[in-house]
C-alpha cells in the first residue's frame, strides 16, 4: 500500500476497559496488515454528553443479564488473545481528563506510543487510581517520562482546546463512545469489531 492512501484512526479514552482490550490487539492487525493505526485522544464523558449516551454500567444497570452477558463477553475476548494481565480497576470510574490532555501534550512531543502504554498500565494492569496528580507523575517518571513536566503543560489553555476540539470532532462523525475506530470514513464501534476493521483494511489495500 502506498503511504498515505489509507488513515485508520483509533478514538479511545484511558478510562475505557475496552480501550485497553483493544490497545492490546491493535499491534497483531497493524502486523498483519502493514496499516499503523493513529491513535485519536478523546473525553469520553464529554462524548457522552454531546451524543445524549451514558455507560453500559449506567444504561444496564437494571438488567441483570445483559450485565452478565456482557462480562462473560469481555472474558472471552481476554481468553481468545490472551490478555492475562488484565485486571478491573478497583477505583473504576476514574476521572481521565488528567490523563487524556496528557495525552495531547505527549502527541505533541512525540512520545505518544510510550505514554499511552504507561496510562492503559497502570490502569488497567496496575489498578492505579489515576485520577490522582501524584499517582500520575509517578507512574509518568517510572516510564522514563517526565511527569511533573507532563501535568504542568496539561494546564496550558490550548492543551485543554485540544482535547475539547478531538472530542467534538469525533462526536460530529458519529463517534458515541469508545473504543471507536475509522477505516477513512467508514466508521466501527467496540472492541468486537476490530475483525471487521482489519477486514476493511485489507478490502482498501
């Protein structure tokens, strides 16, 4: 494929378990294909917000089966690519928007790869409460990035328009949660679609 004739983008937040999940396969298809997906920092909560949506946790919280289902789901998912490590966060929901303008600055310092590994980590492995300032720069510094640096630029006024502007953008192309991911314009929701996105690679090679 030449480059540049295919974008895959990757719409996550931190605070997602699936992101995490699909983070986690994201390498064999980008293998398998030759495609590099981009890696697409939004606010879930503001996502929500802006499409009228709630979490699963919220939107099922009354029925019991669908809540069921949907972790004997995750579970398979886990076995079948064998993502042992993963643990639920026991401070879970956690406030990201720490983490995701971070996410920003890191992009623009070109660090991205390693910062988003250390945040879905220490989340989703470590069960770090990371919505904690400390507990990010810790685990910032522990990575071999500057933590203290990082959460000093995350305050800065065109950090936090960043953010607010992926966010919107994503929503206006029919994002309504995540992990969320385009094929050019063609648009997949949730982790169980990643067979379906590296199918579309493929077609469009």
């Amino acid at each position: 494929m030449r480059e540049g004739t295919l974008k895959v983008e990757y719409h996550y937040d931190f605070g997602s378990p699936n992101c995490y999940l699909a983070h986690k396969v994201i390498p064999g298809i980008e293998k398998r294909t030759g495609v590099s997906f981009t890696y697409f920092p939004i606010l879930l909560g503001g996502v929500f917000k802006l499409t009228n949506n709630i979490s699963p946790i919220q939107q099922f919280a009354d029925i019991p089966h669908k809540m069921a289902y949907m972790r004997l789901e995750m579970q398979r998912f886990i076995k079948e690519h064998g993502l042992a490590k993963f643990r639920m966060n026991p401070h879970f929901p956690v406030n990201t928007v720490q983490m995701m303008r971070g996410a920003i600055v890191a992009e623009e310092e070109g660090y991205a790869p390693a910062y988003v590994d250390a945040m879905l980590t220490a989340m989703w492995e470590d069960g770090k409460k990371m919505d904690n300032p400390a507990v990010i720069i810790e685990t910032l510094d522990a990575a071999g990035l500057n933590g203290a640096h990082i959460l000093e630029r995350i305050q800065e006024q065109s950090v936090k328009d960043k953010l607010i502007a992926n966010t919107s953008s994503s929503a206006e192309r029919g994002c309504f949660g995540a992990p969320t991911f385009f094929v050019g314009d063609e648009m997949y929701f949730g982790k169980d679609r990643l067979e379906a996105v590296e199918r579309e690679i493929m077609r469009r090679k």
